[in-house]
C-alpha cells in the first residue's frame, strides 16, 4: 500500500489546522473519516484478488463489520477521556456558582520580595494545581486572577500565566495521558510515572524563561531565590514521579501541587478555627476529590471493592472502567452536591451551559481518537515510522520531541496531540534504542506542554486582561516556554540514543 495513501488523513488534518480556517473538530472530522476510508482500502486489498477483483465493490460490506469493531474500540478509549470532559467542567461551573468567595488579593501588599513570591506561587503552583484538577484553561484563569493585582506589565503578566499550563500531562486528571496509555496498550501508571520522571529535567528547565520575564516584569532574583526555586522544581518532579508511580495518575498534578503550596504557603494559612473553617467551606470540594480517589486506590478494603465492582468493560480486557474509582464518578458526584445548594432554577442554568459547552471538546476528543485507532489498524503509523528512519537513519528519533510540540501547539488538545501522533512516535522509536514507553512519554510532555502557544490560550489571557491587539506581543514573550521545554526534552533523547545506548 502507497505511503502516501497511508498519511492521507494525517496530511490532511494538519493542512486543515494549520489553515485555521475550519475547526478543530471539523479537522478532525476529515482525518476521521479519510482514515476510516484509508482502513477499508487496505482490508479490501488483503482480499482474495484485492482491488483488482471483479467482485470487489460486492464484497465491501462484508468489511464494513471490522471497521466498526475498530470504530467501537475507539469510541470506548475516547469515553474515557469525554466523560471526564463533561464532568470537570460540571464540577468547575458548580463550584464557580457558589455564594462563598475567596477574599481577593489586596494589591497594596507587598515587598518586592512578596510580590515576587505571589508570582510564583500562582504560575507555578496554584495555576497548575487548578489545571491538573480540572483543565481546559481553568488554571490559565486562576493564575491571571492571582497575577492582576500585582500591577505588572500586562503582556508579561499574561505570558507568565501561561506556566500554569507546564503539568497539562496532568490537566484534567490525566484525561490526554490516559487516552495515550490506552492507545497503545501501556498501563496508565507506567507512562505517567516516565513521563513525570522527564519533568525532572523539563520544570528547571522553564525557570530560566520564568526568571526572564520576572526581569522584565520589573522583579528581581537573588540567587537564594533561584536556588530555592530549582529546589521547588525538582520537589515537584519528585513528587509527581512518586505519585504517579505509588498513588494514581490522575492525582500526579493535582497532589503535588496542592503539598507544594501548603509548603510554601504554610505561614500564611489562617491560625484561628474561624479562619480555617472559612478556608475549608471555600476548598472541601477539591479536598473531597482529591481525598476519594486517594482513598480508592489506597485504602484497604476499598482499593479492592471499588476496583472490582461495577466495572464497564465491553471490549473484553480493552481498558475497563471501574465507575467507582473513576475521575468523572468523582467529579460528578460532588458537582450534584454543590448544585444541590442552589436554588433549582440556578443549578439548572448551571447545569444546562456546563454540559452544553463540553459537546465540542468531547466530539473533538472522539473524531482524534477515531482516527488514531484507524490509522494505528491500517498501518499507517508503522508505515510512517519505517519511511522516515529510512530518510533519517540513527537521527530519525530526535524528530519525537519536535513532532509532539508541534501538534501539541496545532490542537491546543493534550488529548488531540496523543491521538494524532502516539502510534507514529513509538514506531519512529523501534531501532533506535530508546524505549517505547520513553518514546510516548516525550510525546505526551512535549504535546501537553506545549498547548499553551496554541491561539486559543494567547487570546484567552489576552482577554482576561483587559488587553488588544496584544496577542503577538504575549506570544512572543510565551515562545520561549515551549522552546525550552522541547529542547531539554530534545537534549533527553539525544542523551538516551548516544551515550546510553
């Protein structure tokens, strides 16, 4: 079968993204579908006679039964990744639409020490504390709300909310990662852990830009202060590595967070019973969530009980779903009791618009996904793979971080990245002497991280600021963020294939 034919529905979603002129999800659509074409044509050519068959168009419904099974796979690994989209932003709008406030950040506070402080914890701790939990730009909003009165630059402030973004593996509890898993038949806790291990060498990596644009903010870095950053870097890598590995993905950006900012943020909790008991009116959703999947998966006998019982797995081994430990039962089940404080009129306005506006990220998540599982049965990843280290020879790995980036930064989707490109990166990995897992986790890190130069992201915290006409100008100033992050992960892969191998 002609390569050519084999990336017609990858060529053609790329040149449909890069044009800007349609949607992701319309993109997605026609790769979808030309993949689906593109898997018919191969399976009718390994008939008898192939194509050139007298009878061959007769014989095409016979296959239409394997391209929906393939279908039907697809879709299943993609629900996975949905219903989480459906209930974290359930969970966000219920808990959006509370009476209880957080009492806002005074703009008179402060040394330039403490401003400097509130910086990072907002962009490097609370921005993506709040992504890893619920996603889809929610930590980009936390941070620029934490950022807005500290008075700086206002093109500066919005570049350095994007470092809320840096744990997107990780955002919306490991939706994109867990999809990326599945894919290619990985367990969940082995990519999440390699891909936390990276972080190791990415997160320092992201402070030199961080300390940039401080600079050119206005803020000044002694080197303790650097000093004490690298540290909180590497504390955090550390702590994401160890709960991917020992506690649960999904937790891995949310839980590491969330011991970082009681650290640094300890002195600062209020000392009275009054004063904790409003801190934990405001926070006990997120302490439940967080809470409740912990306890499933490390409490006996509840790790047993929840992992045994109601498990959805219809294709038989093919990534079941235990409902009572899963993300979107949690998420879901706290939404209905925040919404249960309303007024019923109120829950439902909340209700209605949350459910409405996942419809085209859960319809985008399913399109990519559909076409990763069509591409992957067709051979059009291997046949990618084989055709470019035959261009490439020994060098044909280093294009894994690039590629990832590359699509990370044209979806905007974590989710969407993986799907587009998980397959062919393992199989641009075969022979190079860097391991399949490895070579998904640079995808997924490169893919996710690297979401934050998507348009979307750049428009959003240019409103969210008040700003126009900005958009190169924070883009600009952003690049460097995922220049920084794809070269250490570059630098990993050439470290690994050279000296290791």
């Amino acid at each position: 079968m002609p390569l050519t034919l084999h990336l017609l529905p990858l060529a053609a979603t790329v040149a449909l993204l890069v044009s800007r002129r349609v949607s992701m999800l319309t993109a997605g659509t026609a790769g979808m579908a030309l993949a689906a074409g593109v898997l018919l044509t191969v399976l009718m050519a390994g008939q008898p006679g192939g194509m050139a068959a007298p009878d061959w168009s007769a014989r095409l419904p016979s296959l239409l039964p394997a391209v929906a099974l393939k279908a039907g796979e697809g879709a299943w690994l993609a629900w996975h990744a949905m219903s989480i989209i459906a209930a974290g932003l359930l969970f966000h709008r219920a808990f959006e639409a509370r009476a209880i406030k957080a009492e806002a950040a005074r703009a008179e506070v402060k040394t330039p020490a403490d401003r400097r402080r509130a910086v990072f914890v907002a962009c490097l701790l609370a921005g993506p504390f709040a992504e890893s939990v619920t996603g889809f730009g929610v930590g980009l909003v936390v941070a620029l709300a934490m950022l807005r009165p500290l008075n700086l630059p206002p093109a500066h402030a919005a570049a350095l909310g994007l470092f809320s973004q840096m744990l997107a593996p990780w955002g919306a509890l490991g939706v994109g990662t867990r999809v990326g898993a599945e894919l290619i038949g990985v367990p969940f806790v082995e990519l999440g852990s390699t891909a936390a291990a990276l972080m190791a060498v990415v997160l320092p990596s992201l402070l030199l830009v961080f300390w940039r644009l401080i600079h050119g903010a206005g803020l000044t870095s002694s080197l303790t202060d650097r000093a004490k950053d690298v540290a909180l870097m590497l504390a955090l890598a550390g702590l994401l590595w160890l709960t991917n590995r020992f506690v649960a993905p999904e937790l891995g950006g949310g839980l590491a967070t969330a011991v970082l900012l009681l650290a640094v943020e300890a002195r600062r909790l209020p000392r009275d019973a009054a004063g904790l008991l409003r801190l934990l009116a405001l926070l006990w959703p997120y302490v439940v969530l967080v809470g409740g999947l912990m306890a499933t998966r490390l409490l006996p006998p509840l790790d047993g009980w929840t992992a045994d019982w109601l498990v959805l797995d219809p294709f038989g081994g093919l990534a079941p779903m235990p409902l009572l430990r899963h993300p979107s039962t949690w998420l879901v089940a706290i939404a209905l009791v925040l919404l249960a404080g309303l007024p019923p009129g109120r829950a439902l306005r909340v209700a209605g618009p949350a459910l409405r506006a996942a419809l085209v990220p859960m319809a985008a998540t399913l399109v990519f996904v559909e076409l990763a599982a069509f591409m992957a049965a067709s051979g059009g990843a291997a046949a990618f793979g084989q055709a470019w280290q035959e261009v490439a020879g020994s060098a044909a790995v280093l294009a894994v971080p690039v590629l990832g980036a590359a699509t990370g930064m044209l979806t905007g989707s974590n989710t969407a990245s993986n799907a587009l490109m998980m397959h062919i990166q393992i199989n641009l990995a075969s022979g190079s002497g860097l391991p399949v897992i490895a070579a998904a986790a640079v995808q997924v890190v490169a893919g996710s991280v690297c979401t934050l130069l998507t348009p979307g992201r750049i428009v959003l915290a240019s409103s969210i600021l008040g700003l126009s006409r900005s958009e190169s100008a924070i883009y600009r100033l952003a690049l460097p963020i995922g220049a920084a992050s794809t070269a250490s992960l570059l630098a990993v892969v050439a470290a690994w294939v050279w000296l290791v191998r």
